[in-house]
C-alpha cells in the first residue's frame, strides 16, 4: 500500500498561483498470493514426489490525480486581439493572403512581399506601400530609423476564418498565473501557461503464472509453464471537453486507454543419457498485443468528434478510421503551444509473437565440461493502425517573410485559416498495415577447463544470425542511397522487392550479416593454498539484434516507402485561383496552401502530388519529388560490444569479503542517431553562400540534360529574366533533390554509435552470521560516447509511440533530454567531434544494503523461550538500503546563429566559493561561464544589428555535446523495512 500521505512534496515539479508545492494524490496497491505443493487428484492420480505444482497471483492498481498547465486564448485574442503580444506592436502582423514572391527585392533575388495589417504611416517615403515588408525593412534599416507602418494589432473580422472559430469559441477562459512560466507573464498578461485543468489516470495490471514439473523417471524431468499479464490503462478525469480537448497531454502515462496483455507458453525436458551427459531442451510461445479501442477511443462527451466530423465535412478534409478528424497545434504568443485533436501515431492495435526453441547438452570428459547448444527463433509483428492528418500553425505566415520579425505566432495564423505550404507542420497520408516476419539463429560451444586443482580456463564461441524482417504484403519496398537512377541521372532511388537492386534479392528487406562470431576467453585463478583468494579476468564479445535495438513493430518496415507515405501541401493555392500566374509560387513554403474553410477544392488533390485512393507501392512508383520519404537502412554489421575486466576476491575473517575489480567495454556499430537526416545542406555550402543560399538561380547552374529538365518538371520551376528555369540553390545543393528535399530523407536510425567505459569496482559483503549481513558496493566509472542514448529511454516505453516521453522518470527519464530522438549533433558532418561523456555517464554510485534479525524471540539471543512474548517480540528482521549517485552530465544552450545553438565555454561553470542553498537552487549554473557561438550576447552588437551576412553567425560554439565536469544534482536515497515472520507451526509455514 502506498499513497500520497507518505510521499514528500516534489520542488521541481508544478506549484499553484502562490507559490506552494501541488502534491498530488496517488492510490497504489500490490496484493497477491502463491500456492504450490504435490499435485494430488483423490481416486484418480497422486503426484507425490513425482508431480508438483506452482500458482501464483500479483495484482498492482494505480491511480494518480493531478493537474497540468495548458495554454488557451485570452479573451482578446479570441476576438483577433493580439494587443498584449508585444511582438505585434514592435514588428506587425502580417497579412499571409499577400504574399507574392519569390521576387527581386533591391537587387537580391528569392525574397517575398507581405503586407502588415494597419495603416502607411503619414509622411512615409513609400506612401500606399508602406506597410509592405520591402518598406518596413527599409525604414528600419535608416539612420535614424523611420516607421512606414502603423501597424495593427486587430485581424479584421472579415478575414477570421469560421472553422478556426468554431474550434476557438470551444476553448475555457484562462484560470491561472503560473510562476514559473516568467516568459508568459507579459505586462501583467499571462499570455500562455494560463490554465491548469485537472488530469486523471488508472493503471491495473494482473501477473498470473502456472508450472508443473514432473518426474517422468529418473532420467527425465518435465516442465510446462504459463504465463499471462493482461492490464489496462484509462484516463478518468480530463481539463475539459468539447472539440478542443486536449489529448495530446492527457494523462500520467499515454493519451490513450489502452488494454494490453503479454503471456507466454513454455515446455521443457533435462534428460540424463549419464553422469557426464546431461541435454536441455525448451520450446516457447509468446504473445504481446496492444489495443487503444480505435473505433472510439473516447466518448463524443469529451471530445465531440460526431460533431466536428460533421463542421468539417464540407472541407473535404482526408479522413482516416483510425484518425477521423485532424490533429492541430500551433504556438501562441509568449512562446507557448496549443495542440488537440486525436494525438497522431498513437491509436492502433499492434501485436508480437515468437517462437522459440533451444536446446544444450553438457558433457565432462576428465577435466573438461564441454558445453553446446543452438536456439531458433521465428518472431511475428503485427501493426494495425493508419495515416493521421495534421495540421501546423508555426506562425510563418504572419511574420514578415524575409526578416521572421513579427507577432500573433501561429494562433493568428489558425484564426485566419492560413494553412501553410512546404512541409510547415501540415501533412496527411497512406499507411499499411504490416506484417512482419524475423528469424534468429544462434549456436554456442564453450569448454570449462580445469588445467590445474587452481586454475580454470573457459573458451568459448557464438555465433548469430539475425535475419531482418519481410513482410507479408507484396512488394516490399526501401530506399537506396547509393543505387544510380536512370530516370533522375542521379544516385538514389527507390527499390521494390524483386528489383536487380534488391539487396540479396530474396524476400528479406536485406540478407543477415554473417560475420557475428563472437569469441570469450576467460579464467579463474587460486594462487594460494588457503584458497582465500580468487582472481578473475577475461574477454568477451556480445552482438545484439539491430532491430531489437528500434524495436521493430513499429520502426521497420512500418516506414516502407509507398506505404506508409506522407503527403504534404507543398503547393500555392494561387495556382488554384489564378493558375496562369500565380503571385505566391508553388514549393517555396511561404504560400497559403488553402484557407482552412474552402469549400471548393478536394484537398487530397492538392497534395504534390497529389494523395492517392491506393498505395504507390502497389504500383512500384518511383515516387519522385515526394516531400518526405523514410526507409531502412539495414546495418553492415551487427551491433556489438566487447568486454573485458579483471577481478581478485579475497576471503577475510568474520565471515567477510572483499572484492575489488576493473571492468572495460567497447561498443561499435551501436544505435547511433534515430531518423537521420541525408538531404541537407552541406555546412561547407551553408557558410559558402549565406545569404546566397536560398536565392533563385538557373537549374542550369547545378545540373544540366534529363535532370534538369526533370527537377524543373517535378518542382514547377519559375523562369527569370532570361528564360532560364530556376530554383532555390539551397533546394539544388542538396545530394538528393528528387527525394525529401522539401521536407525530410531519413532513416528509421543509423549504426554508427560507439561507446567506451572504464570502471573500477569495489565491494565489501558479511555473509549471514550472528544475525547480521550488509553488502557494500562502490564504482567509479567513465562511459564516453558519441551515440544519442538520450533516444534509449525513448525506446524502452515507446516502441511505437505509445508512451509519452518524460513520463518514464528517474535516470532513464532524464536520458531524453532531446525528446527521445537524435539529430542534435552540431556539424551534421562531422559527428565525430561529438564525442563526448555519455548522456547516461555516472561517475560515482555508492550502495549499501543490510539485513539484520532483532536479538528477541526463539534461536535468538534474547527471550530465547517460546510464549505470548516471543509471538509479539520474535522474529522481527530489519532491512535497509542506501543507495548514492553522482548527477548526469549537463548539455548548456545558448542563443543560436545560422549553424548552431550551441555555447561557447569560456569559464567555469561552477560558481566560485561557498554558496549556501537558497543560493544553489536559484542559480546553479554560473551564466558567466557561457557565451552565445557568435560571441558576446550584446544586443547591438550582434541581435541588435543582425546580418545574415556576418560571419559570426556561422561559427560553431566550442562547447562539447555535454559537460563532463558540470553535472546535475545527485541524489541519495534509503529505504527500510521492519517485517516479522509468522509460523503457522513447527513443520508446515
């Protein structure tokens, strides 16, 4: 039993609008049972001493209630007031419905003109065009500067789009000051973090098994086993209800109820063929499946889907059954977010099963114990969900296009209706429903050789084969990055099983790596004759399943190409209404892609291209210009780690030891960064052109034949003064423009990870004697890396994006500094420099753990006597554990430039001298110690002045992935228990 009357109040989470520390409620209880004994049926079998039986019986129940922060509108901007944004009043907000371009703006090509709501200001030297950008910009850019436009804070009513109305009116009136939010709080406004709404959720979960062993005869043993976990997990209590319901942050644990089980099946034999033959063989099932009830997760009374599927229909908006209205989100002034609508990703039903079998025999001959064995594993995954469509209000749309100054963010872009084109948050799509299959195979030989009475030698060999998965549907398909394409003249295309380039050419998405023969070498040593003294040492390698390493349901061939395909509104909706010569051109990203209320256009034509009634991968299509494409790349080699340690033991008086030992390890081939990125701009290229970099300029200039002509086909290129058809160069620098240069070209993970660590360990154990043993256990270790294991948490509950990150606590938890994914390295290429203290690097962790039985009752040193006392004083044990760690290392941001937003590390980040607390918890980084990577955060230096031209905003900060030296806090923590034993009697417990 556990509740919330024993827990401390936590400082670092949430506290109310007067500063005092919420401490939320929490019921959790454990009860269960075990039963085991001869298996007796009277008049027909009696098992005794041949047949046994084992049940038992676990049931744990949570249930936490808290409270969360949310952002809503304030009630003027629920009007299209955004007068409290301060941004609006300094820089504007922007009209997306004029938006022309890209155009040449006082000699620089590939720029655009917007214009600011409000007025020309009087006198201004652009008159009518003075809230145009060209103008505002040229007014800011005098000496003094001069204002061209009266901006205004008010989006004309006319233009307030009704769809976005309908979801606005829906949202509660903000109800709360957060204190901690200090970057909401704007002139007495709390402009975001303004609402908190209470959060409810229920986790029940069984753990039921069963084993019989019998004694077939005295040769042969059997076991059968089963195994089942059923659970489910429910929301309770929400912030509030109505189309805006806010799922993506529901609850303690997922955004979804969820009903999930797990069972397994297992049978077993040990025949002895002779003292010196021994075989073991297993066979299992096991079964793991996940539902979040996807016909109707939640009830129309919390979430009003009927009612909005209804308000959208006329929109002709692409509807999926597993997602039936969109998910949004959009930022809001004050640096906040708002998102609602079915959480993308998370509803399905998905399932897992294996098979597997083993066997090992063991035979001794003399002064060998010869050791061989096989295992075999056929493993199935199922994933059943489909494509959601959401829709993203950054906030592009309402700035000035060119500068990004601007105010309203992405709420007044929502309020306008101004969905955005070029990959800016809004998609839709096709997705499969897979079903994959894996095979293991494994066999091992190993040899225990005793060479002397004192020494022993163990060798030994594994060797794997991790087959990676093929599907059951037809054709299977990937992406190449290395394949020459004929179609585009360029590398990179995308493969369909049966194709010449098909890896292996088999049904596999790639043959298994033969190569993993993993070699152990180690040994035991007694140099003395007390034998009080033991040392140990050896080598090891281990290899791992690269897929096990994602865990494939839902990050393999769930990424297919062509079936499970993003489709994006890349285009203008200029070419709709003036498709001869549309002022805002396609595929640049700063178009209005549709008003979110149009009623004239089926949207799903208006993807590029556009989204299809079937699966492209049907149809084997090659998919060029497609905005975003995942695959697989298959790992050349196995992950693997090697190992390798040395160890004395010695024997001391007191029934005590001591141990002390060195442990290594090494790590190559490892999960490295979770879905890489291969079409970007080269940061050599980047520093190169600058300001230059997205200019339009001749396709010509980069490509030239078929290629040419194909990209200018694909992406409806624009002509310029010269005939010449023309592109962003930053689109044409990328290595593969025919594929995800819009949006994204990446894989589920790379193999690339590497990992070294060096540990000392120290442990002192008491055996039981006297009533008393402890174990004491110190290490000091190094881990360094340069793999993104901040993605490992991630990993461990959200194989398929059901768990919420975060929500795993502890030291795992705070392994997701970067939300659980990679792409954090500073120099895309040159990931190497990144090398650094591993994310879950702890130098220091001190354990003691103790058992003592209290000296009162029978057998024991007081009150040695049976009685009433000895039942109430006897048999009482004390136990205790304290457990020590140093904190993780810290990773520090700073204000960005062009390339990075990484600090320079100038100082020491610790504050010099004796600080007392109250001064530790309000600053415990020395700010002194950083500086931004284009140098000295002096506003008018560089902000201030701000020119993408500068060189200082292509700088990379010198500042290491994280900081060895400067750490989190540690923690320490004790547990005890006092239990006392009952005897039902002197034979029978």
């Amino acid at each position: 039993v556990r509740n919330d009357a024993t827990n401390a109040r936590n400082p670092f989470t949430s506290i109310d609008s007067t500063g005092n520390i919420i401490k939320n409620p929490l019921r959790f209880n454990n009860f269960g049972g075990t039963l085991g004994g001869p298996v007796y049926l009277p008049h027909l079998y009696n098992g005794k001493n041949k047949t046994f039986f084992f049940v038992s019986w676990d049931t744990n129940i949570l249930h936490r209630l808290g409270s969360r922060s949310y952002t809503v509108p304030t009630a003027l901007m629920r009007q299209g007031n955004f007068s409290e944004d301060p941004n609006v009043a300094q820089f504007g907000l922007w009209n997306p419905y004029t938006t022309v371009g890209p155009t040449t703006v006082n000699g620089t090509s590939g720029l655009f003109l917007r214009t600011a709501f409000g007025t020309p200001a009087p006198g201004n030297s652009f008159g009518a065009n003075g809230c145009v950008n060209s103008s505002v910009e040229a007014g800011a850019a005098m000496n003094p500067p001069v204002q061209t436009c009266i901006f205004s804070a008010q989006l004309p009513a006319n233009m307030l789009d009704p769809t976005a109305m309908y979801f606005i009116k829906s949202f509660p009136a903000p109800n709360y000051v957060d204190p901690l939010a200090s970057g909401c709080l704007v002139n007495g406004v709390q402009l975001c973090n303004n609402f908190r709404g209470p959060i409810a959720s229920s986790q029940d979960t069984n753990y039921l098994s069963l084993k019989v062993d019998h004694q077939w005869s005295d040769k042969s043993k059997y076991f059968a086993e089963w195994l089942f976990n059923p659970g489910q997990y429910r929301n309770y209590r929400v912030p509030w209800t109505g189309p805006t319901f806010p799922q993506d942050s529901v609850g303690f644990g997922a955004q979804y109820d969820v009903d999930f089980a797990s069972q397994i099946i297992a049978l077993g034999n040990t025949y002895v063929f002779s003292p010196t033959l021994i075989n073991e063989f297993r066979a299992s099932f096991s079964r793991q499946y996940m539902n979040t009830h996807p016909s109707h997760p939640y009830p129309d009374s919390i979430t009003a889907q009927t009612q909005v599927q209804q308000t959208l229909a006329p929109l002709r908006i692409p509807e999926d059954p597993f997602f039936p209205v969109p998910n949004w989100t959009m930022s809001t002034p004050g640096g906040g977010n708002i998102a609602f609508g079915p959480t993308t990703w998370v509803n399905m039903l998905t399932a897992a099963e294996a098979y597997t079998f083993l066997d090992n025999i063991t035979k001794v001959m003399g002064r060998h114990t010869l050791k061989t064995g096989f295992m075999y594993r056929l493993e199935h995954t199922a994933y059943n969900s489909g494509f959601p469509t959401g829709f993203g209000f950054g906030g592009e749309q309402v700035v000035d296009p060119n500068s990004g100054l601007g105010g309203g963010a992405g709420l007044a872009q929502f309020m306008l209706g101004a969905v955005a084109s070029g990959g800016r948050g809004s998609f839709t799509g096709v997705m499969w429903k897979p079903y994959e299959r894996f095979r293991y195979w494994g066999w091992y030989w190993q040899d225990d050789f005793r060479i002397r009475p004192n020494f022993t030698l163990n060798v030994g060999v594994r060797y794997e084969l991790n087959g990676f998965f093929r599907t059951r549907q037809r054709p299977n398909s990937n992406f190449c990055l290395g394949c020459p394409n004929p179609t585009t003249g360029l590398l990179g295309k995308v493969i369909y099983q049966g194709d010449a380039d098909w890896p292996g050419h088999g049904q596999d998405v790639a043959p298994p790596n033969y190569t993993s023969i993993a070699p152990r070498l180690n040994f035991s040593w007694t140099p003395f004759a007390n034998k009080k003294t033991v040392i140990r040492g050896g080598y090891d390698v281990f290899y791992t399943n690269a897929l096990a390493s994602i865990n494939s349901p839902g990050q393999s061939a769930a990424n297919a190409p062509g079936w499970n395909q993003e489709y994006d509104w890349n285009g203008s909706f200029d070419t709709v209404t003036n498709p001869s010569n549309p002022n805002c051109q396609p595929f640049t990203g700063e178009c209005v892609a549709f008003p979110l209320s149009d009623t004239t256009t089926d949207k799903r034509t208006l993807t590029t291209p556009p989204l299809p009634s079937s699966f492209p991968a049907q149809r084997k299509d090659p998919l060029i210009g497609i905005g975003l494409l995942q695959f697989f790349t298959p790992p050349s080699h196995d992950p693997m780690m090697e190992s390798w340690g040395l160890e004395i033991e010695r024997e001391l008086p007191g029934n005590m030891m001591i141990d002390i030992g060195y442990v290594g390890s090494h790590g190559t081939h490892l999960v490295g960064e979770a879905f890489r990125q291969f079409n970007y701009v080269h940061t050599a290229d980047v520093v190169k052109w600058k300001t230059q970099l997205d200019d339009e300029v001749p396709i010509t200039n980069y490509y030239s034949g078929q290629t040419a002509a194909l990209l200018a086909q694909v992406y409806q290129a624009g002509q310029d003064a010269n005939g010449n058809f023309v592109l962003p160069r930053s689109l044409l620098l990328k290595p593969y423009p025919f594929y995800g240069a819009l949006s994204t070209l990446q894989n589920n993970t790379a193999f690339d990870g590497t990992s070294i660590y060096h540990g000392m360990n120290l442990r002192v154990q008491k055996r039981f004697s006297h009533g008393l043993d402890f174990i004491a256990a110190y290490t000091v270790s190094k881990k360094i890396a340069n793999a993104e294991t901040g993605q490992l948490a991630t990993m461990l509950v959200d194989p398929i994006h059901w768990a919420r990150n975060g929500q795993l606590g502890g030291r795992a938890g705070a392994l997701g500094w970067n939300g659980g994914f990679g792409g954090s390295f500073q120099d895309p290429d040159n990931r190497k420099a990144d090398r650094a203290v591993a994310a879950d690097d702890i130098p220091q962790i001190l354990n003691i753990a103790a058992t003592y039985e209290l000296p009162f009752g029978i057998g024991r040193q007081f009150l040695n006597h049976a009685g009433a006392l000895n039942h109430l004083v006897g048999g009482w044990v004390l136990t205790g554990n304290f457990n020590a760690e140093s904190g993780l290392p810290v990773y520090v941001f700073c204000s960005g430039n062009q390339i990075t937003g990484r600090c320079n590390l100038i100082g020491d980040p610790h504050f010099p001298g004796r600080r007392s607390k109250a001064d530790r918890i309000a600053d415990w980084i020395n700010p002194a110690a950083f500086q931004p990577p284009f140098g000295p955060n002096d506003a008018n230096n560089f902000w201030g002045n701000y020119s993408a031209a500068d060189p200082r905003a292509y700088l990379f900060g010198t500042e290491g992935a994280r900081l060895p030296n400067f750490r989190y806090p540690g923690f320490w923590n004790v547990d005890t228990k006092l239990a006392k034993e009952f005897h039902l009697s002197e034979s029978r417990y």
